[in-house]
C-alpha cells in the first residue's frame, strides 16, 4: 500500500477516535450526534455548490449508504449509553475489518494478499482483544456494539464500490454525506420534535465541530479506498481504537491496563504488516 495513503488513513483514525470520545463524553448522545449530522449537511451542500456531481453509476450506493449511516448512528448512540469508549469502540471497530475483507472479496472481487490478510487478523485480533476483561466480553451491550460493526462493514463495501463508480471521490463523499446528514436529523424530528433538536443548549458547538472532524476523516477513508483494497484500508483506519483507549485514559478518566497495552502492541504490529 502507499505510504501516501497509509498516512492519510492513520491521520483519518485519530479523527475519527476525537470525535467518538467528543460523543461518548456528551450528556445527550443522540442528540449529539444529529447536531454532528447538521454541521455535515451545512458543510457537504456547501461544498457541492462547486462539484459537479458524481457519475449516476454511483448514485444507488450513496443512497444505500446514507440510510446505512444512520443505522450506524443510531446503534452506536445506543452502546455509548451502557459502555466504556475503551470497551464498546474495539468490539465495534475490531468486528468490522474482517467482514469488510469477505464483503469485498463478495461483491467487489477484491482478493487480498496473504500478507495483507495477516495484518488484518492482528489489527482485528488485537482491537477485539482490548474488549476482553478476563476470558470475559467486557461489554454488556454487546448485540449493540456488534451491530455498530456490521453497519460500518455495510457502508464501508457500499462507498468502497460507490467511489469507484463516482469518477471523483470528492464529489462521491460530498453527496454521500449531505444526504445521510439530512436523513439522520429527520429520524431525529420523528422521535422527539424538532424544538428539542433546535433548542441551543451546552455543547453545540463542540458536537458541530466534531461534525466537521467526521466528515473531514471519513472523506480521507472514502479516497483511501477508491485505490487501495478496502479490508486493508478499513484495519488501518480501525487502529483509531489505539487513539481512543489514550484518549479514554487521559481526557474521560477510563483504565489503561496491562491488557489494553499488549493489545495495542498487536494493533501496531499487524499495521506494519499490512504497510
């Protein structure tokens, strides 16, 4: 893989760690993560106002993936209500490399090298690892945060295969984005109004900004995989759970055991094997 793009992905984790630990601190998750959703609306119509848009081969995958967006956000909001970000982020994160890498091998024809497929089963085994306290899943929202990995498979082999039919990677995220970002504060409006989701309240402004962030990261990934395999790129940019269990530690009081650091070891070998 190119050194270009291995750093582009390692950059996009630590983004996309920031604003997971920004929703998982937050007092109301869900509507944390809509405000997210507006800042990425706002930013993608403005973007697309100079972009032409994407090839119409691409155009069912940006839809498909839009809706599966807000499956994904939905169950995460769900898990961060009952876990740790060091407990629920690896079980959802660490599931997701392994079925992106079949799903490719299914749909995309993608057929990885045995060394590719290595680093993948260490940064996986690894991420899994740090969910484990004990011979115990240290999780009790565990259909939660297996669910959030399946979404981020899902939507992973929908955009791998979407940017690849857009002609322009750009313009692929941007309509992409702009779409589930209107989709998510609709469900949003449907569950509890929309006075409470416009009501300014404590926090707005770093749920939008962590908004931006999200965008700007997987926007990174959406390039990433329009020229490299995408069970390769998914496993770099799921060594965010490296950034997240440094974040958790210093910024929201969580544990970094003996355990948490071995399996980072692991992370970070299976990483530079994939590189």
């Amino acid at each position: 893989m190119p050194l270009n793009i291995i750093a582009l992905t390692l950059f996009a984790a630590l983004l996309h760690a920031s604003w997971n630990a920004l929703l998982r601190g937050g007092s109301d998750r869900l509507w944390s993560m809509t405000v997210m959703c507006l800042a990425v609306t706002l930013a993608s119509a403005l973007m697309a106002m100079f972009l032409a848009p994407p090839a119409r081969a691409s155009w069912m995958c940006a839809a498909l993936s839009a809706l599966l967006h807000v499956g994904y956000n939905l169950f995460l909001v769900k898990s961060y209500q009952t876990g740790d970000l060091g407990q629920t982020y690896p079980i959802a994160r660490g599931s997701s490399p392994l079925l992106i890498t079949l799903a490719a091998a299914v749909f995309a024809g993608e057929r990885p090298e045995a060394s590719a497929m290595a680093g993948i089963a260490l940064v996986s085994g690894g991420i899994i690892f740090l969910a484990f306290n004990g011979r115990r899943l240290a999780a009790p929202n565990l259909p939660y945060a297996l669910g959030t990995g399946c979404f981020i498979a899902a939507y992973s082999v929908t955009d791998g295969i979407g940017v690849r039919l857009s002609g322009d990677a750009l313009a692929y995220t941007v309509w992409m984005s702009a779409l589930w970002g209107v989709l998510m504060p609709a469900v949003y409006i449907s569950l509890r109004g929309a006075r409470s989701l416009f009501t300014l309240r404590p926090g707005f402004s770093a749920a939008f900004g962590g908004g931006l962030v999200s965008l700007l990261a997987y926007g990174m990934v959406i390039y990433a995989m329009s020229g490299a395999p995408m069970g390769a790129v998914s496993a770099l940019r799921e060594t965010s759970v490296l950034f997240a269990a440094f974040i958790g530690y210093f910024f929201l009081g969580e544990k970094l055991s003996v355990r948490k650091v071995l399996a980072c070891m692991l992370i970070a070998v299976g990483t530079m094997v994939i590189g």
